[in-house]
C-alpha cells in the first residue's frame, strides 16, 4: 500500500521581520519525486529545514512517514543534501563518507562496500582517495550528494543538487536521480533547473512569499498551457492589438521575423479554442496563414507566467 511520505499541515515559520512561510499544506506520496519551485527568497529552504528537523515551526505539523519532524524515527528515514555545505579540505572523499557513516551507525564493513558503491555511482570513484581541496565544485556537489545517500534513505531531500554541475554532470545526476525513484525512493527536489524538475518529477508545487501559489501534477500544469505557433506573411503591428482586443489582456503575442517577408507569431493563450477566432481574424485581416502548430508548453514558461507580476522578497529565506 502507498503511504504519505511527506505531509505538512498549515505549517508556519514566522522570523518576525517577513521571511519563513505561512500556511503551507503539502501531501508527497511515498516514492513520488516532487518539485519545489520558487523565486529565491520564497522561503524554500526554510520549509526544508523544518521537514528535515534543523528548525522548529512557528505553528503548523510536518511529518515524515507518519513520524513528527525533528524527531530520532523521522531522521532515521531521510537524507539530505543543503544547497550550502562544506566539508574539511584536507580529508578525503572516503574519510568523509566514513565519518558519515558513523553518524549513520553503519558497521565498518557495511560503510566499506557502500561508500566504495556511491563513490562509483555519483562519478567521483578513484578520486574519492584524494584529498578535497583538489576537488572542483562538481566533485564536491557528487560527494555531498553521496552523503545524503549514504544511509539509503527513503527519502533524499535535495536543495540544488546539480547547480554546481556542468551539462554533463547535470544529466548524470539527474540518471542518478531516476534510478533513485525507480527504486521507490521518495524525492524532495528544490531547484532552479526548471528542466531537470519537468524530466524528473511527477509533482510540482509553486512558492512565492512563503505562501504556495499553485500545486499538481507536471502534466497537469504543461497542459494548462496553450502555446500557438503561426507563420503568416502580410503582418502589421494592427494584427498584434486586434488579437489582444479580441481575446482579453491574458493574451501574449509576439512576434519575430521569419524572412522573405514571412514572420512568425507566438500566441499564449488561456485553452485551445481560442486559436480559431485568431485563424480567422489573420485571415480577416488580409494576412496569409502557411502554418499554424501547438508547441510543447515548458514549465519555465508556467513558472514565469505564474510569477509575473507578483512581488518577490528576494534573496531572504
């Protein structure tokens, strides 16, 4: 049977100076990978720290399978990589993964066979001899996020895991990620690499000033979307404010040049049918339509489309 993995109710952190977060409500299924997403400032990690234990709620209840936050069952079930760490540069990657492992209550052999088995498996291998001041960020982001492993947790919250990361990098983690949740882990993902969430995750949540705006299913939210792509020639500024006129201010147009005197007009527009009425005003118009396609919607563009507008506090937690 599927349990809550993660559940949060009302949760409230109050700095008293207008940071932390305010009412936020959140169910995770266990072996659900789940997208934090925000502004920086929104108060992301601060949600973090609570569910992980490292600070109290103002009000409200977090809890990890059942287990309040913070406490010695709800521990025992998580791992976590911070967005901020950093570890003594004069020891090595094995020597740090070892310390954790006592931390974890790993038994030496136990802790030999699954550091040697992360080490492999986050790209660092042989180098996980040297010492880490000859380590790059990279190396550095794969070894912590090693650490966050290292107990085989059932959940692994993960603060930017791949920002540090080169392209290639980046898509090796994120293998590393899928695997993960192949197995039935449990995934908490901030991050600004909206692609990485969009490839990734089943669930997404939007935060903005402590508050969630928005939360659902990734394709639930790409298909609130209808992205249009038509290529015309003929095209005036005129066409532009007729579009916007008869479809209501939610309307975006743009348009680019596609030569030969042909252009391009990107439409984002509340739901479908409403690319019938521009067909026809095009064609109204005197403009000559060559083709008309949806593109794919991209969850930048819901989460840009979501903020704007809005008042961010920037970079505060």
């Amino acid at each position: 049977m599927i349990r809550n993995a993660i559940e949060t109710n009302q949760l409230t952190k109050d700095y008293g100076d207008g940071r932390g977060c305010s009412g936020v409500t959140l169910t995770i299924r266990e072996g659900e990978a789940f997208g934090f997403l925000g502004p920086n400032g929104a108060g992301k990690s601060t949600i973090v720290k609570m569910l992980t234990g490292l600070i109290q709620p103002t009000s409200g209840k977090a809890q990890i399978y059942g287990h309040a936050s913070g406490t010695i069952e709800a521990r025992r079930r998580l791992g976590y990589l911070p967005e901020l760490f950093r570890y003594p540069d004069w020891l090595t990657g094995e020597e740090v993964l070892a310390f954790h492992a006592k931390l974890c209550e790993l038994d030496r052999s136990q802790a030999k066979r699954r550091i040697q088995q992360l080490l492999d498996e986050v790209g660092i291998g042989a180098r996980g001899r040297d010492r880490l001041k000859g380590y790059s960020k990279g190396m550095q982001q794969r070894l912590g996020l090693a650490c966050a492993l290292l107990a085989d947790p059932d959940i692994v919250f993960l603060d930017e895991p791949a920002s540090a990361l080169d392209p290639v990098g980046r898509y090796e983690v994120r293998e590393l990620l899928v695997r993960l949740r192949g197995r039935g882990k449990t995934i908490f993902l901030n991050s600004h690499l909206l692609e990485d969430v969009e490839q990734l995750c089943d669930k997404v949540a939007l935060l903005n000033n402590g508050q969630v705006l928005a939360e659902g299913s990734v394709a639930d939210v790409l298909r609130e979307q209808s992205n249009w792509l038509l290529r015309v020639s003929g095209y005036t500024p005129l066409a532009a404010d007729r579009i916007r006129h008869m479809l209501g201010v939610n309307a975006v147009v743009s348009v680019t040049e596609a030569g030969e005197g042909m252009s391009w007009i990107t439409l984002e527009l509340d739901n479908d049918e409403q690319i019938g009425l521009v067909n026809y005003l095009l064609i109204e118009l005197g403009l000559t339509l060559y083709e008309v396609g949806k593109t794919k919607s991209r969850l930048d563009e819901w989460f840009r489309l979501a903020v704007t507008g809005l008042e961010h506090r920037g970079e505060r937690l």
